[in-house]
C-alpha cells in the first residue's frame, strides 16, 4: 500500500509486519525527450510493482538528489535540482527514523540515481547505529540486471555499452515502458561529446559537453526492451528482498 493513500489507523495497524519501501530519485536533465523526474519515476514505478508482490508499504519518494558529475550527465541543464550530501543524508535519516520509531524493523532503498549511492550508504550506516533489529537493503535497479542481459541489449542494437549511459537506450526504453505518456518520442536522439573522461573537472570545459544531455545513443531504445529489461528487474528485486529481509515467497511475479 502507498503511505500517502493510507490513513493514520491503517498505517499504524500495518506498520510493524510490512516492509518499508523508499523510492529515491533526483530532478535532473534526461535528454530532451525524458521528464526531468526520470529516475524518481523508475523507482516509483519499481516500488508499485513490488508492492504487488510483497507485503510493503510504500513511502512517498524522495524527489530530489545529490548532483551529477556534469560530463556523466552530458552537462549542465536547466531545471536539474540538487541537494547537498548533508541535506540528502539527513533527509534519508529522517525518514527511516521516523517508519522505525512506528514499528518498522524491515526497510528497502530504491534508487535510480547513480549519484546519490554514497550518501545513501552514509544514511544507511547512521540510522542502523541506533536502530537495534533494523535491517536495511538498499538497491538500484542496475543491480540485478544480468551482464548477460545488458550484453544482449548491446547486440541487439548494434549501441555497445559505452555509449548507453545517461539517458541513452536502456533508460529510455525503461521510461518507455513504465511512463510512455511522458517520453516525447519526436525528440529522442543521439549525441557525442568531443572527448570523454572519467574524472571530474570544474568549470565543465566545452568538449565535454553535449548538446543534449544524452550519453551517448538514444534511438534505438523501444518499448519491448523497456518491457524485458522491467520484467528481470522486478523479479530479481523480488528474490533479493525475500532472501535479504525474510519475506515469505507466497507471491509470484506474474507481469510487469
């Protein structure tokens, strides 16, 4: 069940015997054909499907997250959203202290933002100090995708995983599958840099940038590889919670 749906009686009631599902995400530029919440969408979208299978409430997300190194993001857009390391933290903290002092003892991060995950193990680390019986499993959805499966994308594309990152096929058929009302399909298109680098570099020099945000080849994104890839995600997640956090496998992932 969604938390903000729930009244206080009924989450009280529920509270203690469920587990506490947190989408996180951020507000930052996804090419000029994915929403500005692309990643808060993703985990949204992955904490409803597992609510259909386990016993899990679900918390409203997170919205904002911690900035992404401009060059691994193509850029620097408007609209993107950040909040600090600290602010992010805390907020984290916050908000799993607040679902433990109800009577919550089994807890599930969802995030989508490859940013946030130091900060997000930062929070993990400081809520389980003083949180005696707490577990806490935090996840992104590229984690249990397979190599086998982001390879068989790669071939079947003829788009190698270098150039599928930010915003690129993968993302983009996820979107696709999960918010297709929200791509703007006329707009989906490749991009390039003039350079790549790993590390990072302030101010942002020009020829690692693109015009678009997208890193690095969208176009051959589509719905049915949203729908493949969505499908192995949601049913890895849901083994990996049910052996991590003790949920009884009396549901079966039946679509996505």
């Amino acid at each position: 069940m969604r938390v903000a749906d729930m009244t206080w009686p009924e989450y009280r009631d529920l509270i203690a015997s469920c587990i506490v599902v947190l989408p996180v995400g951020s507000i930052d530029g996804h090419g000029p054909h994915l929403p500005l919440s692309t990643d808060t969408l993703v985990s949204s979208y992955l904490a409803e499907r597992l609510e259909e299978h386990l016993d899990a409430l679900v918390l409203p997300a997170i919205p904002y997250g911690l900035r992404t190194d401009p060059a691994a993001s193509g850029g620097e857009f408007a609209g993107v959203t950040n909040l600090r390391a600290a602010t992010f933290t805390n907020v984290v903290v916050d908000v799993l202290r607040a679902s433990y002092r109800h009577g919550a003892r089994r807890f599930l991060l969802l995030d989508s933002h490859k940013a946030n995950l130091g900060a997000l193990r930062e929070a993990v680390d400081l809520f389980i100090d003083r949180a005696p019986g707490a577990q806490v499993m935090a996840v992104t959805w590229w984690d249990v995708v397979s190599e086998d499966s982001r390879s068989a994308i790669a071939a079947e594309t003829g788009v190698s995983r270098q150039d599928d990152h930010h915003a690129a096929t993968v993302e983009t058929s996820l979107v696709m599958h999960a918010a297709p009302h929200l791509v703007r399909h006329d707009l989906i298109a490749d991009d390039a840099m003039v350079r790549r680098a790993r590390y990072l570099i302030l101010p942002v020099p020009e020829d690692l940038k693109t015009k678009t945000g997208v890193v690095y080849r969208a176009t051959a994104a589509s719905p049915s590889i949203g729908e493949r890839l969505m499908y192995e995600i949601v049913t890895n997640l849901i083994a990996a919670v049910r052996l991590e956090l003790g949920t009884p496998a009396e549901k079966a992932v039946q679509s996505c």
